[in-house]
C-alpha cells in the first residue's frame, strides 16, 4: 500500500526536519508551521504536535524514548521531550525530560535542566542547573540553586511537593532558593533527598540538605543546614489553622508572589536581549512572561480561596488584621504590582553595567553572560530584586500590621547587607 505523506509533515521535512516515521507523526490542523523551524530537528515516531501557539526552535529533538505530545508548548534551542505529556509551558535551551513526563500548565523550565523519568510538574519554575532524579511530583514550587552541572541543586527520586492540604486549599506555593540570588547562579546548591517531600508553604533556604526520607514542614532559613526529620507516630484532635500558622501560609503566599513579580522584571529587562538574538526568540520571551502572569495569576486565585474560606474571627485573631475587610486591597496591590523609585535606580545601575544588548549582539550566551559577571555587578543585580520583592511586600504594611515588620525584615535585612 502506498503511504501518502502529509503535506504538514512534507513541509517541516523540506525545512530541515528529520521525521523517523512521517506516518506515526501528528500535526495538528491549528499548528502554525511557521512556528517551528525545522532545523536540526529530530521527532521519533509516536510524536503529537498540538496548539496554535506552540514554537518550536532549531535543534529540538522529541519522542527518544517514548511516545510525546506537546501542547501549546515553547521549545527554545536544544530541548530534549523524551516522552510523556507537555502542555502550555517554556522549555528553555538544553533542559531535558525523560519518558514518562507530565508537564502541566505554567511551568518554566530554565537553560540545562535534567529530568528523569516519570516527573510531574505543574506551575513550577526550575531555574538553570536544576536536576530532578525520578517518580517526582513537582508541583507548585520555584527551584533555584547551583552554578553549573557538576554543582547543581538535586531532588532526589521519589520526591513529593505536599500542595493540596486535609481542608482541599493549594495556597501552598513553595520557595526553594529565591528569585533574586538564583539568577546570579552564584549561590550553594540545594539537596532534597530521595522519598522525602515538603509540606507546602515552605522556604528552603540556599545550601540546605535534607536526608532521604525526611519531610521538611517548616521553613529552613538558614543556610548550610543539613536538616534530618525523626520518624514518629502520633494521634491528636484535627484543629483548624493556629493564628502562627496562618500568618506563615499567607506570609510565604505574599513572598512566592513578590519573587514571581522579580522573575517577570528579569525576564523583561536583563534577559530579553538575549532571547531576540536568537530564532524564535520574540516568541519565546512572549511566552515565558505569559507564562510569569498565569503563575502569578494562579496564586493569587487560591490565596483568595484561603481567605474566603477562613470565619472573621480566624482573620482577626492575626494579631489585629481584618482580612476580611482588607483582602480585596492586599489582591490588588499584588496584581497591579509595585515599582519604586529605588527599583528603577538600582535596575538601570545594573543593567548599564550588564549591558546585556550588547552581549546579545557579539553572540555571547546568556548563562556565560551571568556566570561571568564580576561580583559588584551580580550584587547589584540582586539588590535590584531584592527592591522589587521588598516594594511588593511594603505595599501591604497598611492591610496587614502584623505582618508588616516580618515583611520588611525579610526583604531589607537581605537587600541592605548587598549594597548600600
């Protein structure tokens, strides 16, 4: 029997494309073609292209080890989807995932992150360098930590992110490193061992080290910490949020999303060049800020949820907040976000001694770009998001007085020690 090519599959074909089995490949009518270069690619048999917004760069190769759809997905330069399911996220140059992934919707994988086998991922963030090993649930998180592949923050195999609580919230986002000091990739690597998880909302401080088994409940800030939990049995009445621990869940919430908003303003001011230097780049960085607004976006929706679902008398009993009254305003300023006048200083301070149009121009490559940058430009950098994040949470002193001093220590304990 004769086989007759699909014209879609001709087309990628004659663009450079290298399609094992044209007639075990699917590209879906929607698909634009011009949105996928063809070049040095690779799709093995079993591959399922589908999304009118899906970007495909040169040398990206799918399906290796098993059958793969992706879906409305952005592949940058190199990607490797070994198998498995992809569904609206940025997958940046070099990263990897192995069969059987389940990718999510708004997950940003950055440059040189290594998955293993059956990982699952959902409005996460993996900065560069990150490894996952396998049978990993991954949701709800941003990973930082490391300065290369051979020093590169781990999570070992059989890890969990614990995201959805007993009373059904998922205001429950977890830092692992932060916004402003991962991006420098500069900072200790981080190790989660294996069959072991985080009970979400948790902050993970730079440096730490967890042993296998361990399932780390409360916030470890101090860096360079190995950290160990007994394992111990116990039976007590089911109690509703403490006042303590209400106050952690909406401070760590308030935190996520002020680094959240320090990722968008890197992304749009010190990475973009970089991105328009390269094929499919415009569309790229489009789509990762998309990307930073859903996430951002998603969070705010279940800490609404939180909220609403907690009587008055919890809200007030926070050290004199009404949330109640007030949740509408601490929202607001969260979404409209909040830029100072010593932002944008230490921001164009940064960049002018960055200059990263001129890096993109000459060709040079982004992670060479950051790993090279000489220490008081890196610390202005930080100090830069540092601001971003500290404006973010000032913001909501007025709405949330028990917060405030926690809010502001947070940001300009670390922010001041940087930079005067």
């Amino acid at each position: 029997m004769n086989f007759i090519m699909d014209r879609r599959i001709e087309q990628l074909i004659r663009k450079g494309a290298k399609i094992v089995a044209p007639n075990n490949t699917w590209i879906s009518p929607e698909v634009n073609l011009d949105n996928i270069s063809g070049k040095d690619t690779i799709i093995y048999p079993g591959s399922r292209i589908r999304g009118k917004d899906t970007v495909i760069a040169p040398g990206v190769e799918l399906g290796l080890e098993g059958p793969v759809t992706i879906e409305n997905c952005i592949l940058d330069s190199g990607v490797e989807l070994k198998g498995g399911y992809f569904r609206n996220s940025v997958f940046l140059s070099g990263s990897t995932m192995g069969m059987p992934a389940h990718v999510r919707e708004a997950c940003i994988v950055e440059e040189q992150v290594k998955a293993a086998h059956a990982v699952g991922l959902k409005q996460t963030i993996l900065m560069p360098y990150v490894t996952l090993g396998s049978l990993i649930n991954l949701c709800d998180c941003l990973v930082a930590g490391g300065t290369g592949p051979d020093d590169h923050t781990e999570i070992g195999s059989s890890f969990i992110h614990f995201n959805f609580s007993p009373d059904g919230q998922k205001a429950t986002p977890s830092l692992i490193g932060d916004v402003p000091r991962g991006v420098m990739l500069k900072e200790p690597r981080i190790f989660l061992g294996g069959q072991g998880g985080i009970v979400g909302p948790t902050r993970i401080a730079f440096g730490t080290v967890s042993s296998a088994g361990s399932i780390l409940r409360n916030d470890v800030l101090k860096q360079n910490q190995l950290v160990s939990t007994a394992n111990r049995e116990f039976s007590k009445d089911l109690t509703t949020y403490s006042p303590k621990r209400m106050k952690r869940v909406l401070f760590n919430n308030v935190l996520y999303i002020a680094n959240l908003i320090a990722l968008r303003q890197w992304y749009s001011n010190a990475r973009r060049p970089f991105f328009q230097a390269k094929p499919m780049g415009d569309k790229i960085i489009t789509n990762a800020l998309m990307i930073l607004d859903i996430a951002k976006s998603e969070r705010l929706k279940r800490l609404i949820k939180f909220l609403a679902t907690r009587d008055a008398s919890e809200r007030k009993n926070i050290q004199g907040d009404n949330l109640l009254q007030d949740v509408d305003q601490v929202i607001g300023l969260l979404d409209k976000e909040t830029h100072s006048a010593r932002a944008n200083r230490l921001m164009h301070e940064f960049l002018k001694a960055f200059n990263p149009e001129e890096k993109a121009r000459k060709g040079i490559d982004y992670i060479d770009a950051i790993k090279n940058l000489d220490k008081e430009t890196s610390v202005r950098g930080t100090a830069w998001l540092y601001q971003v994040v500290q404006d973010n949470l000032e913001a909501l002193g007025p709405y949330m007085p028990s917060l405030k001093k926690a809010l502001i220590q947070e940001a300009s304990g670390k922010e001041d020690n940087l930079i005067a």
